[in-house]
C-alpha cells in the first residue's frame, strides 16, 4: 500500500492495483468471518490504537473489530476522560500513544489535516479515519470492495460503471475519498448537487471522469450505483438549502425516485442516515440497499488494511 511508516492518510496515496490487492485480501478475510473461530493470529503482540477526537460508530468500532479478528491488542483513546481536558496537546498525545506501545494509530479528527500532522511526529503507521472534510480513505475502500461485490467485474476494474454521488458535496470527506476511488478503478462519476453544496473551487473538474448536474431524477435513469451522502449539518453552512422539506425534494431518494433507476442498480450510503431526509425510510430497508453490507464489509476491508500495514508478509 502506502509509505508503511506514514499510514494510509490519502486515496491518493493509493494506485488501481493496490486497491484491487486490498480488495483481494478483504475477500480472503470475509471468509475469516466465517469460520467457526473468525480470528487468525497474524497480529499477536501487536497494538493497534483508535484516537478518535470526533463522534464515531461504524469506523471505530469496525477498526476495533478488525484489529481482534487480526488478534491484535486494542487500545481506545477517549478524548472526554482523557488529558486533554486538562490542556495536553495533540502531539503529546499522540507521543503519549506511541510510547504506551502502539504500534499503529487510527486518528479521526474535525479538523482536515490532523492525521497528517500526528503522522509526521510518530514513528509508527498512522490511518486517517476521517479528517475534517478531506479524507475518509479506508470508507472508499470498503465501498469499493462493496462494489466489487455486486456486480460483473473483470479484476475489479470499474470501466463502464456509472456511479452517481447525491448531496452535500461540499463537506463531504467520503465524497472526495469515493470519488478519487471509483475513477481510479475506472468507473465514471456524477455529481449531483446545487451550487450551494458543491465546494467553491471545482475541485472535480480536472478529472475527466467526472461530472456534475442538479437533475437527480435525470441522473438514476442511468446510475448502476446511487451514493446518497448525509446531510451533514454540523459542517454545514446556514444557508446551503432553506429547510430540510426542500432538501428531500431536490436530493431525496423516496420510492417514485428509487423507482427511476435500473432494475440492477443499488444505492450505498456511508452512515449514519438521516431517515426521511437523503433516504426515505421505506427505501432505507429495500433489498438493492447495501448499507449494512458496507458495514459489515468495513471489517474485512479494515483487516486488509491493517494487515496490510503492520506485517510485511503481503506485498502489495
Ligand atoms: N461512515 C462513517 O464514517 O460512520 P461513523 O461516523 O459512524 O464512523
């Protein structure tokens, strides 16, 4: 993958064929998962540490998951009880973290850059689990290795896919991670969103894989992958739409909307949802939804990852 002592901090830090290696390697440990004792004691002796300055469910818990079925040590670093609150920096923080006897520091933080930043002062690999409005890179993977899951594939290669990303654009890590993933492995992009939530610089406009239209309802008739983002209303600007009734109108996905995109289509949403805003909650439980495989799919994708940075058995 990545610089082994830097971490996976960027998607684009990662080539077509690394991620096609990780989704390989997320498949082997899928079937981990179902075996009768769903651990391999590659990672005995290792720790792994989950900092995470910002609220989390499905990325923490799924990087804590991954790291025991690896049969690593977990450590969880909580901000409210730590010191912190008594005025300890980041960096001593993160120093602090290494020298407990961490061997791998899963950061997420409100701010875009922190892991970065904390990778640059330790010694060990370092994962960025979501900065800010920059980068969610292992929820791309995983997304990616949903993908891969659900449709027709040639050695993973997204070409001739049509995946359509919906919302708020602006403030949106996943978003950007996803859309460096998707076209990367080949796919093409639309973006759809108002000017309001698209960011104020085209940052999207040098790839020629993607695209960007206000039309939703235009865009589903040919999506093979509809990605509903969430409203993101701590990052979010006041005025980016006037209430959350005109939201759901222009960007929802309700059952007329579901009802415009191919029969083989599915929708994906990183989570957590905000019902009866992106997603209409009866089209949150339909069958093409993959949701929850996203989320069980993030621990054998957050194994891969992890494997793939604390051992030097598997070369990517
Ligand atoms: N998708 C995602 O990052 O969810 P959490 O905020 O629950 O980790």
């Amino acid at each position: 993958m990545t610089n082994v002592k830097t971490g996976l901090l960027d998607m684009s830090d990662i080539s077509a064929v690394e991620i096609r290696s990780l989704i390989k390697l997320a498949s082997f440990f899928s079937e981990v998962a179902k075996r009768p004792i769903p651990k391999v004691p590659v990672l005995t002796g290792k720790q792994v540490v989950t900092a995470f300055f910002e609220p989390s469910t499905r990325t923490r818990l799924s990087f804590e998951v991954a790291a025991r079925k690896l049969s690593a040590d977990v450590v969880t670093f909580t901000t409210a009880t730590s010191s912190l609150t008594k005025g300890e920096s980041i960096k001593d923080t993160a120093l602090t973290l290494r020298e407990l006897g961490g061997n791998l520091l899963i950061v997420r933080h409100n701010c875009a850059g922190v892991p970065h930043q904390i990778a640059s002062w330790v010694d060990i690999p370092v994962i960025n689990a979501g900065d800010g409005r920059h980068q969610h890179p292992s929820q791309a993977l995983l997304d990616c290795y949903t993908i891969s899951q659900n449709f027709t594939l040639t050695e993973n290669d997204f070409t001739g896919l049509e995946v359509v990303i919906v919302g708020d654009i602006t403030n949106s890590r996943v978003a950007r991670s996803c859309v460096e993933a998707f076209t990367t492995l080949g796919a093409r992009v639309t973006l759809v969103a108002g000017p309001t939530l698209l960011p104020a610089a085209p940052v999207f406009s040098a790839n020629d894989r993607v695209s960007i239209t206000e039309d939703l309802d235009g865009a589903l008739a040919t999506a093979d992958v509809v990605y509903l983002l969430r409203v993101q209303l701590e990052r979010m600007d006041k005025n980016a739409f006037p209430t959350v009734r005109e939201y759901r109108t222009r960007f929802g996905v309700d059952r007329r909307r579901s009802a415009l995109m191919k029969k083989s289509a599915v929708i994906m949403h990183p989570g957590p949802i905000n019902r009866g805003v992106e997603i209409a909650s009866d089209v949150a439980e339909q069958q093409n939804v993959l949701i929850g495989d996203q989320v069980k799919n993030g621990i054998a994708m957050r194994m891969a990852i992890i494997y793939n940075l604390l051992t030097s058995k598997y070369e990517l």
